[in-house]
C-alpha cells in the first residue's frame, strides 16, 4: 500500500538547518519531508523529532533564504531505506547510498530501513575466529575477532585515513571464507574521496569492497545517515548473505560533532563539552550492530577510527567509545615523528577478545606465550628509556640494557612495517627473531615446552 502524504503550507519558523512545523499529524521519525517554494529548487528533509505539537525537520540543502511561510512541506510516509545486496561489491556511494562512481543505482536484492537495532543479546554468539588484518602490531599484539568492535584512537595530523586504507585492502578472512570489506568515510575532504577511490580500484581492493563517502561539504544530516547505511548493507551481506563483513568508519569524531551541531540547533541542553547528553545511547546504537548472530554463518566486525581533540583520551568521544567496544589501538605520536608505520602504541592498545581469537587451529598454540613475552620485554625496554634520561645508558644493569635495545628493535622491525602486508606467520615469525636475540633468562613468559617446540622447528631440515 502507498504511504499516505500530507501536506501543510507554511511552518512555524527556521533556524540554521532545520524547520519546525506546527499541527502535524501521524509523524513518524525518520520520515523523509519533500519541501518546496515557489520559485526556488525543491528541498529534501528528514524528521528527527516528532513532538506533540512541533515537529522538528532537518533539511538536507541549504536553507539559506528559505521562507517558512511559504513552504509548503510534505510529510511523505516513507522513512529512509537503502538498496542491498552483494551486486553493491565494487561500488562507491555517497552517504546517503546514491552512487558516486557514476554508474547507475544498483536493483540490489531488497530494500530495507537503515534504522536497524543492535542485535539482541540473547541471539548473539561468542566470537571465536580472528580477522587478519596484515597489520603486525593489530594481527600479532591486539588481535581483531569477528564480531568484535575494536576502535583506533587517533589524533590530528596521525595517519589514521592512512591506517584505515591499508587495512581496507589487506584484511582477510584466513581460512579463505566469503569476506568482503565496507568502508565508510564520514566527513572527509574532496582531495580524500578521489585518493581512496583512486588507491582502492589501483590495488584491486574494490573487488570485495563497497565505499560509502561522505565529505565534509555534504549536509550535517548525512553525516549521521552515512554509518547506518553501510551498517545495512553489512548486516544483509552477513546474515542473509553468510559473509564475514568488516566495517571500518573513518572518522567518528565527524560524526559527533554532527550531533552536536544538530542538538545545538534544536537548543537542546549540553551535556559533557557541549555533546548531547544521547550521545551514548546514539553511539551505542552504531557500534552494537557489530556482532556474531546464533545459527547464522556470517558475522560482522567494526574498526571505528576516532581523533582525539588534542590527543585527550578522557574526551567524551574517545571516553564514551571505550564503554561501548571491546579494547582500543592506540596511535603513537612519538613513534609517528620518528616514521614509524603504522604508529601503532602496542602497550595502552587492548583486544579483549584476544583470547577467543588466538590459539591451536586458528593463530597458533604459542601466541599467546609469544605476545605476552614481547610485552613483558618491550614494557621492560620503554622504562629502561626512560631511566636513560635520568641516569644516563651507563648506569642501566646489562639486562636492562638489552630490554632498551630490544625496544629499539621492536618498534623498527616489528611494528614499523610500512605498506607491506604481512601474513600471521610472517607476524608470528618477526617477533619469535626478535626474541632469540635475548638469552633464555629473559624469556620468563615462555614455557620450557614451546620453547623446545620453537628450537625443534628451527633445526628441522
């Protein structure tokens, strides 16, 4: 049955945005608006309050000379849908899900709302496979689990675009199952949008991948329709699909202050730094779509990318963030002046689902021995470097000595990896080379058994 329209001539007042309407009836939220004046190109809107008495649209073009006596606005009855379905592989999308690559729309397989629910915590299952990204310091130190959500904290002027391309192209399921990779951009610059179209389609990451880009010029409302597009698409490649579905969002903190731009232009009262006090019940309602759905084969996985206001990790954004998702990466600025790529802080990032991810038949029955020597000893190498600072190397003891140098190492051969992928084993084997140049004294976090087990295979003809 076709949505009933209703139209009403005239509304109440404008302000930045949005447009507020007097006397409508039966307003569903999320309800597209057509609004139009004699004279000037039509508008488009979305309604984002449906109160008793007002209903507050925002208006998708500018709404610079926009009379709101002389509007005359109609409330469509159809809330935002997008197309989905695996024919979308391949293609780019501006936020809202119109292509961007200049083909035309895609059939797709259905359509469906992108207001969709995070999933029901009595349906989900308990992640137990890993996502190799090909990033050493994320696949070896902070593995990614499916279905987990596992945010980069960034900062202005860190290579966090740079990171979220790199994993675009190189992550993988390892066991070669169906895998494909939404990449969402939230805000970004023009010069961005051609870079990751022109770098994706080069390395033949396309393939497998479906862009979504919002750019900065774009209006406030898309912003906040981008991400839960891409989520749509992800969830149906999933679970009616049966893909491994990676979602990576780059940048959150666009978003965010997307919100805060529309809660002050509604006057609503601040909360935290003037962020709306729904703040994190609105995160929350992205990042909990990440998961893995009981008796259904695919999964969804979400790498969102935030950047930190002047590196403050007790920012709202970065706070609220952490209280949602299972762990963080962490970028260094340290190790990025020092061309360290990617500058991934090994020591304050978490994975807190490691565990479920690692081990005999998926990573391999030593890592987790492996990842907690390299901690102790690099731990180790960073306070031995800060007491060089005091003391001077001199007055460092020969074991303390050897954690510095092996800090040193650690950072240039094991982290520093630049663009190059490297497999779990090739991983697994950079760090077991950086621990054989220590003495077996100071691998106290490895067991006699995978000791002798590692001698075994490196002797093995």
């Amino acid at each position: 049955m076709k949505p009933l329209q209703r139209t009403y001539r005239g509304a109440r007042a404008a302000s930045g945005p949005l447009l507020y309407l007097e006397g409508a009836r039966n307003v569903c939220l999320g309800e597209w608006v057509a609004i139009e004046v004699p004279g000037q190109p039509a508008r488009r809107g979305q309604v984002i309050d449906a109160g008793e008495r007002v209903t507050v649209i925002q208006v998708l073009e500018e709404t610079l000379g926009l009379p709101p006596a002389r509007a005359e606005v109609t409330l469509t009855g159809e809330t935002a849908t997008t197309v989905v379905g695996r024919e979308l592989l391949g293609r780019a999308f501006t936020g809202t899900g119109s292509p961007a690559d200049g083909l035309p729309g895609p059939v797709g397989e259905a359509i469906r709302p992108i207001w969709g629910a995070p999933m029901n915590p009595s349906r989900r299952q308990r992640p137990s496979d890993f996502i190799e990204t090909g990033v050493s310091a994320i696949d070896g130190m902070n593995t990614l689990v499916r279905g987990q959500k596992l945010p980069v904290f960034s900062g202005s002027g860190l290579p966090g675009l740079e990171l979220a391309s790199q994993i675009v192209e190189n992550a993988r399921a390892p066991r070669g199952e169906a895998f494909a990779v939404i990449f969402v951009a939230i805000g970004i610059t023009a010069r961005e949008t051609h870079a990751f179209l022109d770098r994706f389609e080069r390395s033949g990451a396309m393939e497998r991948s479906i862009l979504y880009l919002n750019e900065a010029r774009d209006p406030t409302i898309e912003r906040l329709l981008a991400p839960r597009v891409a989520l749509t698409q992800a969830e149906f490649l999933a679970f009616e699909a049966g893909m491994h579905v990676l979602v990576v969002m780059a940048d959150i903190t666009h978003y965010c202050e997307a919100l805060r731009e529309i809660a002050t232009a509604r006057e609503e009262i601040p909360g935290r730094r003037g962020y709306p006090g729904y703040m994190y019940t609105d995160l929350a309602g992205i990042f909990e779509r990440a998961g893995i759905i009981a008796g259904r084969e695919g999964s969804v996985t979400q790498i969102p990318i935030l950047t930190m206001p002047d590196d403050d990790i007790t920012h709202p954004i970065p706070d609220l963030t952490g209280y949602i998702t299972e762990g963080q990466l962490v970028l260094s600025r340290d190790l990025h002046r020092r061309g360290v790529f990617p500058p991934l802080d090994v020591l304050p990032s978490l994975s807190r689902l490691m565990n479920a991810g690692i081990g005999p038949g998926k990573t391999a029955p030593e890592h987790r021995e492996w990842a907690n020597q390299l901690y102790a000893v690099y731990t180790r190498g960073r306070e031995a470097r800060t007491m060089v600072s005091i003391v001077g190397e001199a007055g460092l003891g020969e074991s303390d000595r050897r954690a510095l140098e092996f800090a040193e190492r650690f950072e240039r051969e094991f982290v520093d990896q630049g663009e190059r992928r490297r497999s779990i084993e090739e991983t697994l084997e950079v760090g077991w080379a950086l621990l054989e140049t220590l003495p077996r004294e100071d691998l106290l976090r490895i067991s006699d058994q995978v000791w002798e087990a590692r001698r075994a295979r490196r002797e093995a003809p």
